[in-house]
C-alpha cells in the first residue's frame, strides 16, 4: 500500500487507472474524491472513458483522452481492419 511505499523511502506514489469507476457502495462520488484527495497518493492519472461530473475532479487528477484511440479502433473493426497497430 501506499503509507509501505513513502515508508521504504519512495519519493511518491502514483496511481493510474484506464477505465476509472469512481464509486463507493457507502460514499457519495464527492466523498470517495474527497477521500482520495486526502490519501497520501501524489497524483491519479486516469482516462476519460468514463465521464465524471463537470468539476468532481481535484487538481490532484490528471485525465488523458482516449477519445481518438476509441475513435480510431471502432472505425477499423467496423470496416474489418487491423487493430494491431493501435497498440
């Protein structure tokens, strides 16, 4: 975990998550952000494949589009070409 990391001297901790459900059976999505914000993780970098409201996010999430991956990837399987080079 993360307090195990920054313990054996790690100089911070990252987290990276592609497809972020940001959810919690007993928080609000406010509150599991809240939550997150005040870990000891430096930075959560995620995608947008998931849309979260308008200014949920905290300064301490970077978010990088995969709209033109997405994009990409459907118009070749639906015209039947290689996903291959995607990767």
């Amino acid at each position: 975990d993360t307090k195990k990391l920054l313990d054996k001297e790690a100089d911070s901790v990252y987290m990276a998550a592609v497809h972020p459900i940001l959810a919690h059976k007993e928080l609000s999505e406010n509150k599991l952000i809240q939550k997150l914000e005040e870990s000891p993780i430096e930075r959560f970098i995620v995608t947008d494949s998931i849309p979260h409201k308008s200014g949920v996010l905290t300064a301490k999430f970077t978010v990088l589009s995969v709209a033109d991956l997405l994009a990409e990837a459907i118009k070749r399987a639906v015209l039947g070409e290689s996903l291959t080079e995607l990767h």
